[in-house]
C-alpha cells in the first residue's frame, strides 16, 4: 500500500547507519578524511553529475506507476460448473464487528477450496475494496455506477483478486447513493437485479454492508437469499441485532420472502477473558444451531492484513486467523 511504503521506506531512512559502518569511519586516517570531504565538495559543484542524479529520479518514479486494473474480460476462465448461487449479505449495522475481515478472508478461504466468489463491497468506506490492495484512485467506476448509473456490473468487476475471488469495488462517491437512491425508481431492487444477473457464474455472492440500516443496506437484505450476522464477542454485543431482526422480518413479508439468517458469527473472541466466553454462551444461548461452530479469534495479524492488502491466509497462512477462516469456509460448504 502507498501510504504503509512510504511509511516503511521513512522508517529506514530514519535508521541510523550500522555499528560496522561507524567503526570503519573511525578508524580512517585522518588524511583519508580530509582528501574525501574535498572530493566530496568537488562533485557537490559538478553539474553534470546533479544531471545524472535528476535523471535517476525520475526512472524510479516511473516505476511506482500502479499496473492498470483488470477487467472482466481478463478473467481466468471456470475449472468447474457452478451449481446455484447463493447470494449472502454480511450484515450487522454496529460498526466495527468484524463484517468487512469476515467478507474477505471468508471469501478468499472459500476460493482457496476451489469455489468461485464474487464479492460486492456496498459500503462508502471501502474497506474490503482497500483490503484486497485495490488503490481507489485507480477506478473509474464502482458499485455507485452500477445502482445509479445503469452500468453493468460485469463493468466494474475486478477479477481475480485472489485465488477464486471476485471483487465489486466501492468508492467514497458510494456515499451519495443513500441519498440519491431516495428519489429513484424501485430504488429498493437495484442491487438485486445488478447481482442477479450474475447468477450461475460463482457458487457465493457475498454482500459486505455498510454500519446502518439505511436504503444500501435495504438492498442487500432484498438482494441476499441469506445473512452472516458476526457479532462481536463483548459488552453490548447483541445491542442492535433486534433491531436488525426486525428489518429483516419486514423486508421479508414485503420484498423477499425467502429472506433468512445463515449463520451467526462469533468474532473477536479472547477466550481469556470472562467476558468473551459469557457473551459467546449468551449468543448461543439465544440463537441456538444458527450460531457457526467456528469461532473468529481476536488476533493482531487479522488487523494488520488489510494494510498489506492480502488476505489472512496469504498474510500469516498458519495462524489462528488463517485456520478459523478455513474452518468457517468448510463449515459454510456443509452447510450448503
Ligand atoms: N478477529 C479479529 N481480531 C483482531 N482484529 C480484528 C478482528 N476482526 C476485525 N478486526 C479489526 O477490527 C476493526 C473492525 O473490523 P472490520 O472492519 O472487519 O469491521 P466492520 O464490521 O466491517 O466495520 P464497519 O462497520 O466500520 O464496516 C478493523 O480494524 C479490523 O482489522
Ligand atoms: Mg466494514
């Protein structure tokens, strides 16, 4: 990522020579020195050589110019026919429970098993998009287009942005949809019919919602067969999800019937704490054989993926974070 390099390469620069490095210019004759600082100062005036250095500067600027983004088009073709496809909203309008790490590491383990995923990020922040290492400056469309602008999705798909996924990109201008989508026609089925047409080309298409429960939201909960609720594993960790509930409920007596929850998400959970496993026992409790057997750990590497804009398990393939996404992928194909 830009910013984590720049920050890295800062780093460096900011390092102080090697010990090696420092004894040798200790122990140089003082001769040696004095010859070396003239030497020094006679490039320092030479013209020619500040040419040189202009001309390396920009040889390495040239070379941070990000590849152009693939197309559709550029998709690697299917190894496998695709049976129905099922389309599932992450979804939880409380910011911050693990929706968007669930949708890219649950969607690059279910590609690592040989399945075929389409990911749509419906969120103005981006951050499934960020996480995949796509650099927003570089798209000229987004999922914003494909709700209100009549643009196909297959136009802003990028493809392959790992082993069997998928990615729908959204950008900052998404914020506007909620307001926009207002006035529109059948405003509430834009997203169901964009992501429809894509059925029979990918076993999973996953939704990574927005933390609200407004019109964004509203057209994954029409658009989505199912849901993943992940739900946090601390104080307040049910806080919302009635209310949740209750928008799936009327969604599903008036637009989608077939609505249901897939699977409730336990995230974050450190099992040192008493607090962790009360509210992990209070959840099943409630839920019962809806809440996934898997349980998402709290762990460092998790977080600090997305800024190397890879999933977990590229990132730390044998950690608690890799195996608990590769434990949910297999549960999520039994569960068919
Ligand atoms: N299991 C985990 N262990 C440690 N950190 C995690 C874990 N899951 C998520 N995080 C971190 O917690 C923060 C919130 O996670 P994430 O962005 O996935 O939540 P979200 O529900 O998508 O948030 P938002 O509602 O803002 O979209 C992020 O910084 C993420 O890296
Ligand atoms: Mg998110």
């Amino acid at each position: 990522m830009g910013f984590l390099d720049s920050f890295r390469r800062d780093k460096k620069a900011a390092q102080p020579p090697k010990v090696e490095e420092k004894k040798e210019e200790i122990e140089q004759p003082e001769e040696e020195i004095e010859e070396k600082k003239d030497e020094a100062s006679d490039d320092f005036f030479d013209i020619e050589d500040a040419e040189v250095i202009e001309r390396e500067v920009e040889v390495s600027q040239e070379k941070h110019e990000p590849a152009p983004l693939r197309t559709y088009k550029d998709k690697k073709p299917l190894t496998h026919v695709v049976g129905a496809t099922k389309i599932i909203a992450i979804i939880n309008q409380k910011g911050g429970v693990g929706k968007s790490t669930t949708a890219i590491n649950l969607s690059a383990a279910l590609g690592e098993l040989g399945k075929q995923v389409l990911l749509v990020d419906l969120d103005p922040q981006g951050n499934t998009t960020s996480g995949f290492g796509i650099e927003k400056s570089q798209l000229q469309k987004c999922i914003y287009d494909v709700l209100l602008n009549d643009v196909s999705i297959e136009e802003v798909i990028v493809p392959d942005v790992c082993e069997g996924v998928d990615l729908v990109p959204a950008t900052i201008n998404l914020a506007g949809a909620e307001v926009e989508l207002v006035s529109e026609m059948a405003r509430e089925n834009r997203l169901k019919d964009a992501v429809g047409v894509m059925k029979g080309k990918y076993d999973y298409i996953f939704i990574d919602c927005p933390p609200s429960l407004g019109l964004l939201t509203v057209n994954s909960l029409v658009a989505a067969d199912k849901l993943i609720i992940p739900i946090q594993t601390e104080f307040y960790a049910l806080e919302g999800v009635t209310k949740l509930l209750e928008s799936m409920k009327r969604v599903k007596t008036r637009l989608n019937p077939t609505l249901d929850i897939y699977g409730i998400l336990l995230t974050m959970y450190d099992g040192r704490t008493t607090l962790s496993r009360q509210v992990a026992a209070e959840v099943r409790n409630y839920f019962g054989r809806q809440v996934f057997e898997t349980i998402i750990p709290r762990t460092v590497k998790l977080s600090e993926a997305p800024s190397y804009g890879i999933p977990i398990i590229q990132y730390d393939p044998t950690g608690k974070g890799a195996i608990a996404y590769r434990n949910l992928a297999e549960e999520v194909v039994k569960r068919g």
